[in-house]
C-alpha cells in the first residue's frame, strides 16, 4: 500500500471514530478509548504526511 492510499484509510478511520464517538456521548457513555484511538490515528496521519513531504 502506498503512502497516500494509507493516507486516505487512515482518515476514513478517523472520521468513523467521530462519528462513533457523537453517539457514545449523545447516550453518556465511556469516550476514553475512542479519545484514545483518535488520537493514535492523528499521530499515524502526521508521520504519513511527513513522509509523504519527503
């Protein structure tokens, strides 16, 4: 997989998560993994576009 393929997955997951992440808050539950796990794909988006710089 090339870096822009891996770019563009990355930030389908990133935007699944929000959206899950509205409906465990609309229903007051835990949030704290899903924090977690976006915050983890934001680190992933950020090194693949700075290699993708390269």
């Amino acid at each position: 997989m090339d870096l822009a393929q891996q770019l563009e997955e990355l930030k389908m997951d990133y935007v699944r998560l929000q959206g899950d992440l509205e409906k465990r808050e609309s229903t007051a539950q835990q949030v704290d993994p899903l924090i977690k796990q976006l915050e983890a794909i934001e680190k992933q988006i950020a090194e693949v576009r700075a290699k993708l710089r390269t």
